[in-house]
C-alpha cells in the first residue's frame, strides 16, 4: 500500500436513524492512508454516525462504504457504555481483543504511559466506576491505542481533560505514524495536527470535503459560502427587474405580452441558476435560567469532604467553611482524580456529614454523563416532567431556542448525539427553575459555537451555582464568588 493510497471511501451513503431520521444523503468521501482528518458539524449532524459506519455497527440504507483489506480501526468513544462502568480496568482492555490476551497488564501500562495516566500498583483491578470522568476519557483514549490500529477514530477525545492532558495528547497525535480521525469541537486542538476536514452540512445531509489544517478550511468554507451569496444576490437582483417587467408588459396586450412571457422565462431561468449556499451553523439563542422563588438564607454549606490522595489512592478528609447564600457561585477546582464529580453528587444528595442544602430548595443538577436523564423517555417527555406547572406552549418555545426542532422533541434521549442531551439538559434546567445550580463539565460535547451563550446565562443566574469546569476560557466569563481548591 502506497503512502497516498485511499484506505477509506464513502460512495453515495445514506442513513437514517430508526428507519425515519434521515441523517446522511448520498454521503461521499475518501480517506488516505496516514491522514489526519476533522469531521465538522452542528449537533446531530451525523459526526459519530460516520465512526459508526466506519467500525460496521451501523449500516448505510444504501450506497457502499469501502474499507481497505486487512485495516484495522481503533475507536475512543465519547463516553464509557454504562455496562462497562462495572469492568476492571484489565476486563475493559481485554474487551477489545477477540481473543484473550494472558498477559495483558504490561500492554495496559505502556497506553496508560502514553495518555498521561500513570496508575498505582492495583489499578488493573480497579473498576472504571471508580475514576473520574478525566480519567474516563483517557482510559477510552487508551483503549483504542492499545489495539495498535491502522485508523485511529477519536470522539471528541478532549472532554475532560485538562490542559496538560490536551498538551500530551496533541503531541501524541503530530508524531502519529498512521491515520487518524477526530471529532473535536476543540479548534486549537484540531488546528495543531489536521490536514484534512470533512464537513457534514445537516441542512442538506452532504459531506464536503476539504484539505487543509482546520483554520485554513474554515476560511475556506468561509469565503465559498460569500462568495454564493454574493452571486445569489445579483441574481436576485436580476431576477425581480425580469419580473417587474414582466408585469408591467402583460398589461399592454398584443405583443407586449409576448414580452411579459419572455421576461417570466428568462426570471425562471436565472432563478435555476442561483447556488444553494450552506446556511451558517446555528447558534442557541441567549437564555435566563430562571431562580426558584422565595429563596432565602444559607442554601448550601460545606464544612466537611472527601478527597482522595492521588499519591497514596487513598480518601483523606478535609474542613471547610463554605457558606452560600442566594446568587453566590462557587468554584470547585482540582487535578482529574481527586474527587470534584464524587464531591458533585454528595452535594446534590445532601446525604453526607458535613454537606447541607436548605429544606425545599430545588436542586437542578446538570451531570457531564447525563445519567439524570432517561434515555428511554422522548425529549418531550423529559422537558415537560421537569415544569410544576406543566405548559406545552412554553416548553416548545423553550426547545427552540436549544435547537430542539419538531423532529428532535419527538426522539428519544438515547437516540441523541451528545452534544444534543446536553441542550436538552441546559432545557431542563430553564424549565425547572432552580434554586440551587451543580454543573459538572458543562462544556463537554458542546459545540463552541453555543459557549459563549451558555456562559452569559451562567454568569447571570441569580441562584445560587456551584460549577466544575477545566476549561479557563469558559470560566474567566462567568462571575465566580469563592473557590474552593480540593488539592490545597
């Protein structure tokens, strides 16, 4: 196989969700052998249904995605299935061999080595339940390594990770010997190391293909869409004095009507030549999350917690003496591992010594695995069960503005991209206007499109917030009250 020879190809590929969610329509791409390809998109486009179609868990309703003999793929998910929450760490890796592997802890290591994960002498036997969520996404990260793949898929492999975790990975992928693809809506990230982009469009379901690093594309797909619409308005332009002419010549009668006709065909003609342009990706509209009422006194406090020692991998209780009140936020911070999520949930349950929340506060929880929705239920289901005084009409509403269309809201929550559930828990915390706000990640999966509008809210609410973020940028728009450092 030559350095430039095409080990992918989609040829005319369509696919639709459940038989009636059209996703793909007549999708066309190739990939060449040590690539390092962007797929872009909005939410739902379709990014982690091309991985799906490329590993053959999904198939296309028709047209053909070719493989090259013999090519091995490798895939870091988003997220760890929740059945394999219950694994050992040596059980997870093991899964991703056909055959068992008998001595696979040293293998193990030497991934763990490469993703920044450096265990301790038991962390083979260790279930994956009991790491963090940055842990998480390096064990995925890890777990596709480990099977040495000739394609290497990554879905969106930054979530969760701080920046020295990014660092390492980013050097990782520009010394890379085989292909690679990535889902990221990380653009520095994706800048560092891509040479090709693959923009899936979800308004006309097409694949544009573009080659490049990932500025230079957006540039690209920047000046085309310009340029069409520049072309679209003369033509318009022309168009309208055709058909004004046309109507002023049809009320003359006799020939002049043979005029009329021809300026009617000629507008028809001009209006066959216009460019159907991509529409921008759209952004969420601004929102308030609204406060619950009659809010008063001390809402949370924090005299006590548990952290774990990332040394020793042993939990070591702390004091505190936090106290929040109405529309105070709190920031919690500490390296990937020393319990921020654990410390989250015991928050948002009140059920631990030394952790207190107010009687008949609401709590509005957004969680960075989304286990506070039911996959089962329909997005309309799970928006309306949140309202205490339930009201459809203000529920769509709502949705619009998260980009949760008629066919959306009609979807189950299992069905969604990640990116989606997490507009639709942004949703839900609108409509359960809460008193007290926990926010785990909630950049994750999130195009960066929709961040800023997300921050605003954040930064307005008027409740009382506690928030775990990695991501600086994202933090430096929010107004923060107190911090609270688990490592100090």
């Amino acid at each position: 196989m030559s350095k430039d020879s095409v080990i992918l190809r989609f040829e005319n590929v369509n696919f639709e969700y459940g038989g009636n969610k059209p996703i793909l329509d007549e999708a066309n791409f190739t990939v060449r052998k040590n690539a390092k390809v962007t797929i872009m998109g909005q939410n739902g486009a379709g990014k982690s249904t091309i991985f799906s179609l490329i590993t053959g868990n999904s198939k296309p309703e028709s047209g053909q995605v070719f493989i090259d003999h013999g090519l091995t793929v490798g895939i870091s998910r988003q997220v760890i299935l929740r059945t394999d929450l219950v694994l050992t760490v040596r059980e997870f890796f093991q899964k991703m061999f056909r055959e068992k592997i008998y001595d696979i802890d040293p293998m193990i290591d030497e991934v763990l080595e490469v993703v920044n994960l450096k265990g301790h002498a038991k962390i083979h036997d260790c279930l994956m339940n009991t790491f963090s969520g940055g842990q998480q996404a390096r064990l995925l990260l890890a777990s596709a390594l480990i099977q040495d793949p000739d394609l290497l898929l990554l879905d969106e492999p930054t979530n969760n990770l701080d920046k020295t975790s990014i660092e390492h990975l980013t050097q990782f992928l520009i010394g890379y010997k085989k292909t690679v693809m990535v889902i990221s809506h990380d653009a520095d990230f994706l800048n560092s190391f891509t040479d090709g982009v693959l923009y899936l469009d979800i308004h006309t379901r097409k694949v544009e293909q573009y080659v490049g690093n990932y500025f230079d594309v957006v540039e690209q797909i920047t000046a085309k869409v310009e340029k069409d619409r520049r072309k679209n308005a003369l033509l318009e332009k022309e168009i309208q004095a055709n058909k004004d002419k046309s109507n002023f010549f049809a009320n003359k009668g006799g020939q002049m009507r043979l005029v009329a006709r021809r300026m009617r065909d000629k507008a028809e003609e001009l209006e066959e030549n216009k460019v159907e342009t991509r529409r921008e990706d759209k952004t969420i509209r601004p929102f308030t999350i609204p406060v619950q009422e009659n809010l008063n006194g001390d809402i949370l406090t924090i005299k006590e917690f548990t952290i774990l020692n990332l040394k020793t991998h042993k939990p070591v209780k702390r004091k505190a003496d936090i106290v929040l009140r109405k529309n105070q936020h709190l920031l919690l911070k500490g390296p990937n591992g020393i319990g921020k999520t654990t410390l989250l949930e015991s928050l948002s349950k009140a059920s631990t010594p030394g952790l207190n929340i107010a009687p008949v506060v609401t709590v509005g929880y957004y969680r960075q695995d989304f286990s506070t929705l039911n996959f089962e239920d329909t997005v309309y289901e799970s928006l309306i069960s949140v309202m205490e005084n339930k009201n459809e009409e203000g529920m769509r509403g709502v949705a619009a503005g998260f980009l949760i269309n008629p066919d959306v809201i009609k979807s189950k929550i299992g069905t969604l991209s990640e990116g989606q559930k997490g507009l639709v828990s942004f949703a839900r915390l609108v409509l359960q206007k809460p008193g007290l706000l926990i926010l785990d990640e909630p950049t994750n999966h999130i195009n960066f499109r929709h961040i800023p509008v997300i921050a605003e809210a954040l930064n307005k609410y008027q409740g009382t917030m506690v928030i775990v973020s990695h991501v600086p940028e994202f933090v430096a728009k929010i107004r923060i009250d107190e911090t609270l450092d688990l490592e100090k």
